[in-house]
C-alpha cells in the first residue's frame, strides 16, 4: 500500500477535575484541556473569582499574549500518527522539551509487507512515481531476500525471537526513508505550539509540513484556546503553510 497522505487520529486528551474548594468563575465556551490551563493559571493570582470577567479563550489569549506558557503545559494531548515516512519521524523526534514517542520497531516487525509513503512532491507525475516505485519495490525485495539469508546464517541461535531480530536489524538498512511508520505523540499544549510553529512553516520539509497542518486543524478543533492564533495560508509553493501571532509562549 502506498499512503498519499498520513492517517492521524486523536488517542487522548485532558480530563479536568474542578477541585470544589477552590471553585472558578468560568466564562465561555471551552474544553477541559483549556479549563486546566486557566485553572493553573489563575492559581497563581488566587484570581479564581474572574475579576476581568473573561471568557476562558480569551483568558488564555492573554496567557499567549504575555508569554505564560508555562500554564499550557499542563493539558497533554497524544495523537497517532500512520501513514508517515520514517524520514517524517526522523524530524519528529528531535524536537525534545515536552514530548514523548512511540514508535513501530523495524527490530521486532517484519517489514517484508511495509507500506511506502510517497514524497508528496512525487504525486501526480506519472514518470517520478513509477521511478520512485520501482526503487522502493527493488528495495523490498533485497529486505526479503536478505532477511532469509541472515536466518539461515544465524540458524544456529536458538531463540528464534532473537534470530529473527537479528535478521531484521541489519536487513532494515536497505529500506528506504519513504517506508511508512506508526508511531504515538504524546505533548503538553506549549510543546505542540513550538513543534507546529516550525514544522507548518514554509522552511519545513514538504511531508512534515502537510502532516503538521493536519496536526495543527485537529488541535484546533480540540481546543481553540491553545491553537486559534495559527493561521493556514496558501505559500507561494502553491502548498498550505501557517503562520503564528505568538511566537513560543
Ligand atoms: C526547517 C528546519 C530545518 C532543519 N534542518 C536541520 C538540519 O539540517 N540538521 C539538523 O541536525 N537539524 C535540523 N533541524 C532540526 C532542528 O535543529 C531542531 O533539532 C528541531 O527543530 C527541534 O527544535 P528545538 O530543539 O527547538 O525543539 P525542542 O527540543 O522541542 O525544544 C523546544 C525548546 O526548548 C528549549 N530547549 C530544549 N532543549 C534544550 C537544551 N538542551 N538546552 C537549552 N534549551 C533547550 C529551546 O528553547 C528549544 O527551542 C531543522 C529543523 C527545521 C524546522
């Protein structure tokens, strides 16, 4: 299977619990990731009687706005994302402060059946794609052959868990970066803004930039509070990128 465009979907998100002592005005519509974030922050005033009378989107725009972002850390979101290259995840999991991963393991899964994600600057021209196919199915074929070979080189090893691992640590050097992988992001809301921030950017490689811009929609969705500011637009590159108001809160 080749994936054209990556498959994301939600696994988590906070769950707030309004402690009954220490009871907020709340104004507005809002999620409990975003309660959680002006709860945390209010606590810091001990302003839970609202005085600015704020609704809680536009309590947390402020947060933006001044740089409290330290509050945004405490809503956690984790996404799974399918249909992404290894060369996708390569970029992910540098960005470090906030984050967790993980990922499929080339070690311990066969991927004498992998899917391939197609570069999206490959799409839609007959001759790159069939250039580029028949180079990741070549590909596939030596992982096949070359994963028999080391089986029965290691035949000797008698766990066979541990020859088969063996076997597909090494023959995974031939698999190219487009070989999709699975993996589950886990990140507060300050450190999905840094992520998506550089990686919906114009400057960002083509695949990681469409994923973060779908990405970036579903967080939307899920809570305005923390995402509202980023604006998709059309780049010059003729493919989607956003821009920030509030550069790393
Ligand atoms: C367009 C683009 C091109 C890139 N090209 C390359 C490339 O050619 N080669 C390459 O190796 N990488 C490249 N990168 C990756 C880049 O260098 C970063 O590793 C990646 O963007 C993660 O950024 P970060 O460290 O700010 O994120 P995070 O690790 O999530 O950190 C977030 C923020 O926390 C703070 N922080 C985190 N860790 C520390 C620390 N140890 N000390 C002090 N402050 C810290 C910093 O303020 C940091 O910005 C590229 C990234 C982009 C977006």
């Amino acid at each position: 299977m080749i994936f054209l465009e990556p498959r994301i979907t939600l696994l988590s998100r906070p769950s707030f619990t309004e402690p009954g002592h220490l009871p907020v005005a709340w104004l507005g519509e809002s999620t409990d990731g975003e309660r959680l974030a002006e709860f945390a922050g209010r606590l810091c005033y001990m302003s839970q009687k609202n005085p600015a009378s704020r609704a809680t989107r536009d309590y947390l725009e402020n947060i933006k706005k001044q740089g409290h972002g330290s509050v945004l850390e405490h809503a956690n979101y984790s996404l799974l994302l399918e249909g992404v290259s290894r060369s996708l995840t390569h970029e992910l999991v540098r960005h470090r402060a906030g984050f967790g991963f993980s990922q499929l393991s080339q070690r311990y899964v066969d991927e004498s059946e992998a899917n391939f994600v197609m570069p999206p600057a490959i799409i839609g021209d007959e001759v790159l794609t069939a250039a580029w196919q028949a180079q990741v199915e070549s590909a596939q074929k030596s992982y096949v052959a070359l994963v028999d070979q080391l089986m029965q080189r290691y035949a000797w090893v008698g766990d066979k868990v541990h020859r088969r691992k063996m076997a597909r640590e090494a023959a995974r050097g031939v698999l190219p970066n487009s070989t999709e992988t699975k993996i589950v992001v886990t990140a507060n809301a300050r450190a999905w803004r840094t992520m998506l921030e550089l990686r919906s950017s114009e400057g960002a490689e083509f695949e990681i930039r469409r994923c973060a811009i779908a990405m970036l929609r579903l967080l939307q969705g899920e809570a305005p509070g923390f995402f509202s500011d980023f604006e998709v637009y059309q780049a010059v590159d003729r493919a989607e990128a956003a821009r920030i108001s509030y550069h790393k809160v």
